[in-house]
C-alpha cells in the first residue's frame, strides 16, 4: 500500500481557502437577519473595509473606526441606492462587526482541514486565524488593523513569503508599465503597497513583542538578520519604485488620450504612496537597534513597583458587605468604574490578565494543531416522541379565532396520556417568548403565541399563570418582509 507524502501547497492552499470563508459567510448570512439586507452584496463590502483598514495602517495607529464606516457609505449607497443612510450605517457596521467576529470569544476564526503526516496518515487539523482587530494604540485609542490573513485575500495570493512577493509584484509592475498596460499597471501596483504593507506589521509586531518581554524575541541573531534583510529590501525598492515613476512620467507625457493621462496620475499617486510608506519602515529600522537596548535596560533595572497593590477582597469587599446599600454604592461604584473601563474586561481575573502579559508570544504551527479525536457518547432518547408531539397538537389551539386556556389545554392532554401534559407546559412557556421573525425567517406558517392576561392557573400539577394560548399566522419570507413589516 502507497503512502501519500506530505504536501505543504495543499495544505497553504486549504487555509489561503478558510481566510475567504468569513467573506463568502456574510452573504449567507444576511437572510437570517431581522432587517432587509438582500440587496447588498455583504462580500464585497467586507474586502472595501479590509482595503480601507490596510491603507490606514502604520507603526503606531491603525484604522479608526468610525472612520472606516464614513468611507464604506458611498459604495454600500452605491449598491441600494435610495435607502435611508441610518441604513447604510447599519450593513457597514454590521460588516465590520463580522469581520472582527464580535461576539465570539477570542474574536477569532477557526477552521478544520486535514493533511498526512509522514506515515501517510490523515490528520485533521486547526487553523486560526482572524482578519480585522481591534488593538489600543499609545495615545489610548481603539483602532482596527488588518491581519496577514486578511491582507493575502485583498491580493488573491495564498500564504506566501512577504519578500519574495513584493520583489514579484514590483516585477510585474514595472513590466506592465513598459508595455504601457497602464490599467493592469495599477491593479499591480495597488497589490504591491498591499505587500509592503504586510512587510511592516510584521516588523511592526517584533518590535512590540521585544516592548513587552525582550526574552520572547531572538535579538542574538533572527532579529538582526531580519532588519538587515528590511534595509536591503527598502534600498532595492526605493531603487525600483524611483525608476517606475520615471516610466510612468514619461507614459504620461506621451499619452493623448485622456483615459491613459487620468491612470498614469493614479499610477503616481499609488507609487508615491508606497515610497513614503518604506521611508517610514526606514525610519523604525533605524531605532530598532535603540528600542531593544532601552527596553532591555527597562525590563531589567525597573525594580519593585512603588504602588502597592490593592487587596480586593480585605480592602473593599468585606467592609463594604458590612455597610448598607447606600453607603456602599459609592466606593464599589468607584472602584468597578476606574478598574473595568467603559467595557467588559477580556479577562475578568486580575490574576489572568498579568499571566496572559506575561507569557511570550509562541510561533504557530505552519500546519495548525492537531485536532484530538473527540469521545462520542451514545445519543440520549428523546423523551418524547412523535406521537406525543401530535397529541400535543391536537390539544393546543389550531388558529387565532379560537384562543384556548392553558389550564382547558392540560386537562385534555392529560385525559389523554401521562407525558402529554409536560410537553404542553413546555410548550406553552416557550410560546411566551416566541421570536416572530425567526419564524418568519425560516419560512414557518405559523407560530404559537401565549398571553398572561393576570389569570392565575388552577391545576393540581402546575402553578402560575393561565396562560391564554393560540395560533398566529406568519405573513411573508424573505420575498415580501417590506410588506410583512408595512
């Protein structure tokens, strides 16, 4: 039997595959929403704000936030024209919110794939990643950055090495301007400030993991290296980028058409963009050198903290249980406002944070972890089966013209079986909460609805309220929810 070798571009390629998922799951997700988006083509939006929040990137800031959203408005009117702007405001921000995956723990992205190992066995897995996040620069502020992951779907490239492909992308440009293709000249040009880019955060990053902790970061011999290898970069680049606007000088000065002199101005624009933005990585090259020793002789020689630390528990907790609530608001009120901020904490235990801090950043598995084999337990049976659900039908109220009491709907299911009444209890709670649209959304043509009118439920088993029971009709899907909502 043949064994299958290891295959490292398959394997790039599955993840390059995985970064697009979140794109691709907008769209999906747009129909399960309880507001008309079936105009807008969510996948498009999210690579303008991926491309926004590139280009406001630098050593320092990212993207703002409400910033990203202002320039998103002109394409999503683009798409809906006529909508009410609190409505764009809305998909942009929904957009973003995805992109960061708000709402999930680490607000990342995760995805299984499989590769073989060296004895030609499947193994699954895990592939992390996240495209847009939110960092705190050093004035305080909240700003969006773009991860490599993100940066390699604006280029359609898989996960490649950053050097070789911007030498690449300045190849490229500089022959499509020769050969006066001044329009592919462009979109080549845009891709390799997205590279140079992509090589700066991960400057960016050594630079910060040596602030926090100069021990997590190789300065003996990687790190040397790499800035070596930076300076050599920007100098070919600089070289590169100069002679390419002197192609694109003479391009446009040559050209009649109006057309080919408006692309050779962009074309301008674009390079000269890219020119300042290595003069700025040059610039952090260079104190590279002072930041490590500075940070070296800080982590090294800062000493004790001066501050005592405060005791939580002995300081405020136990004398403010001693006090009444209006003495004690006060002091917890101030302690929670100056210690949580305007959000909840990511780490809730103090202890947690300063571990977390503390511990170096470790370098990721190409390959992703290994996924574990989960034990599988046996199914449960389900405690109540199809013939109670449709004696449980047949007991509740079968539309709205004909409300039924709970108390009426129990004594039948009970005259009817022992199990019966449980699941039209269960039932009737639920429909005290009932979510009209996602019943709407999923197509349903009815749904139960429950109503406390102040009856008090009178039965031997269950308490509390005599819920007043029927069946609404949903009107709509997806095709007519402008009506539905009319």
């Amino acid at each position: 039997m043949s064994t299958i070798s290891p295959d490292e571009g398959v394997a790039r390629r599955l993840k390059a595959l995985a970064c697009t998922a979140p794109l691709h799951d907008l769209d999906a997700r747009k129909g399960r929403l309880d507001w008309d988006a079936t105009g807008y083509q969510m996948a498009e939006i999210g690579l303008q704000a991926i491309d926004q929040v590139t280009l406001a990137m630098d050593f320092d800031h990212g993207a703002d936030h409400a910033e990203v959203v202002r320039r998103l408005l002109p394409f999503v009117g683009a798409q809906v024209p006529g909508a009410p702007r609190s409505e764009y405001v809305r998909v942009a921000q929904w957009v973003i919110d995805n992109l960061i995956n708000v709402g999930s723990i680490d607000r990342g992205f995760a995805v299984e794939y499989g590769t073989t190992d060296d004895d030609g066995r499947y193994v699954r897995r895990r592939f992390d990643f996240k495209l847009l996040v939110e960092v705190a620069a050093p004035d305080g502020g909240i700003y969006l950055r773009a991860s490599d992951e993100a940066i390699n779907v604006l280029v359609g490239a898989l996960d490649t090495d950053v050097e070789s492909a911007q030498e690449a992308a300045e190849t490229k440009l500089e022959t499509l301007i020769v050969r006066g293709r001044l329009g592919d000249a462009r979109l080549a040009a845009e891709q390799a400030r997205y590279r140079t880019v992509q090589y700066a955060e991960s400057l960016r990053r050594k630079l910060e993991a040596t602030r926090r902790d100069v021990r997590s970061v190789d300065w003996l011999d990687a790190v040397p290296q790499l800035l070596d290898e930076a300076l050599t970069h920007i100098e070919s680049r600089y070289r590169a980028e100069t002679m390419i606007k002197a192609n694109i000088a003479d391009a446009r000065d040559e050209a009649t058409e109006p057309g080919r002199r408006r692309q050779a101005a962009e074309l301008v624009t674009v390079v000269d963009d890219c020119i300042q933005r290595h003069t700025q990585l040059q610039a952090r090259l260079q104190e590279a050198g002072a930041s490590f020793r500075a940070e070296q002789d800080r982590q090294q020689f800062s000493g004790k903290p001066k501050r005592a630390a405060v005791d939580v528990f002995g300081q405020l907790l136990r004398p403010s249980l001693a006090l009444t609530v209006e003495a004690a608001h006060d002091p917890v009120t101030g302690y929670f406002g100056a210690g949580a901020g305007v959000r909840n904490p990511s780490v809730p235990s103090l202890g947690g944070l300063v571990e977390t801090l503390l511990t170096p950043p470790s370098d990721r598995d190409p390959f992703g972890a290994e996924v574990p084999e989960p034990e599988l337990a046996p199914q449960p049976r389900e405690r109540f089966g199809v013939d109670t659900w449709a004696a449980a039908d047949a007991v509740l109220p079968a539309d709205v013209e004909h409300p039924v009491r709970l108390s009426a709907s129990l004594a039948a299911a009970r005259a009817a079986g022992a199990d019966l009444p449980q699941l039209v209890a269960l039932r009737a709670m639920h429909a005290v909460g009932t979510a009209v649209a996602t019943a709407r959304t999923q197509g349903d043509p009815s749904v139960l609805v429950a109503v406390d009118d102040g009856t008090v439920l009178d039965d031997p088993e269950f308490g509390g309220a005599d819920l007043l029971l029927a069946r609404a009709g949903v009107q709509g899907g997806q095709t007519n929810r402008r009506t539905a909502q009319t």
